[in-house]
C-alpha cells in the first residue's frame, strides 16, 4: 500500500467553476502537508504550505488537513484555464536537520476547459 | 533571485553507459535534495545533503548511483552503469536550513535509457 493516495484523474472542470483536489495517507508521523502545481515539462511549483491539522487561505486557493481523517485537500475558486496542471500533493515528517524527505502523492491532472 | 537548475535538461544513452546530472541550489541554501519519478509513479525521494554531507540516502536504488556535492554547492548525481529502469525525470530541490521545509524544485533532467 503506498503511504499517500491521490487519484490521478484526469479531472476536466469549466472555467470558474470550484475544484477540490485530495489525497489521503497511512502514515501518521506526517506533520508538514505540501501542494505542488507542475506544468508539463517543467518542475513542480510549491503553491501551499501546511503545518498539522487546520486551513490556510491564499487567494484563489485554500488547503485543509485533517490529521485525524488522515486526509488533505486542496479547493481553487474561480478556476481558470491557466490553472491547468498537475497537482501533487506532498507530506514530511519531524524535520531533522533543517529539512527532510518529501512523500509525493501521483498527482492529480487538471484541465480548466473555457 | 535564480532558480534551481538543472543540466542537461535531457538525455539519452544506452544500456551500460554512465551518465553524470547535475544541479545547482538556489544560492545559499544548504539543503539540497534529489528525486526521481519514474513513469506512471510518483516522485520519490533519493537522497538529501546538507551543505557536502549526506544526511540520507536512504532512497538511493542500489550501488550503481553516486551523489556527491563537492563544496556545498552544486551537485552531480552519476548512474554508473545505467539499465533501462533507470529511465524517468530526476529532480533537485533545494531548502534553506532554518526548519523550514519549503523545497524549490528544478525542472528535472529526462533520462533515457535504450
């Protein structure tokens, strides 16, 4: 079983229309929760930062973790079509030594159609 | 303020070659991280320095790769002899060293191997 699932999609959605993006994981060392946007052929962008269980807004977007669902998701409002990409979503454990390893999730595809 | 990167940005060799990567931290940052993401799977995790000492690699696949970040600056990963599995994207990232765990990616090098 691996440590963090996320469906792959493809998810296809209209513009401005709300998204929700989310994945859930076995291991319950993870404390840090990570969003990342990856363009096709190009590295993945870190969108939010998560520590523990809460929500946190910015802009357009807004990431929830419940630690004890084990489960994070990820909303974009007003999607756009530039907005379209991979999302992966990412966790960390006790930081050691000012930083650790990164647990990815598959990614889920995204399409923002006009 | 550069990004991380990353050279070649592609490669192609044959079974039994040896291939060299490198990347190049943003300047500063102590924390350098490798990954790989092979197709259809994740991103995983590799091996992560802090300044020019391995604090983990405990994702390195087996002997045939070698990491090392001569300095602390930029580091080179090297598949000595490469298989065909060996085949996917490899990410660098890299963080700063005061607990956070923000990871800026590169935009990965493709190898392939025939």
């Amino acid at each position: 079983q691996k440590e963090v699932e996320q469906d792959p999609g493809p998810l296809s959605v209209p513009e401005g229309a709300i998204v929700s993006l989310n994945c859930t994981y076995s291991n319950s060392a993870f404390q840090y929760f990570m969003w990342y946007r990856q363009y096709s052929r190009k590295g993945p962008e870190l969108l939010m930062y998560t520590y523990s269980s809460g929500n946190k807004e910015d802009g357009r977007f807004t990431a929830q973790v419940d630690k004890s669902s084990k489960y994070i998701s990820l909303f974009i409002r007003d999607s756009q079509p530039s907005d379209s990409a991979t999302y992966l979503c990412a966790m960390s454990g006790v930081l050691t030594g000012g930083g650790n390893k990164l647990t990815f999730g598959t990614g889920t595809q995204l399409k923002v159609e006009l | 303020e550069a990004g991380v990167t990353q050279f070649p940005s592609h490669s192609v060799i044959e079974k039994g070659q040896t291939v060299t990567l490198r990347c190049d931290p943003i300047s500063g940052h102590d924390n350098l991280y490798w990954y790989r993401r092979v197709m259809g799977k994740e991103i995983k995790f590799l091996l992560h320095f802090v300044k020019e000492s391995k604090q983990d690699e405990s994702g390195m696949p087996n002997n045939r790769f070698l990491a090392e970040r001569t300095g602390g600056t930029y580091s080179t990963l090297k598949v000595q002899p490469a298989e065909l599995e060996d085949s996917g994207v490899y990410f660098c990232a890299s963080s700063q060293d005061w607990g956070s765990d923000t990871q800026y990616f590169g935009p990965g090098t493709r190898l392939t191997v025939l």
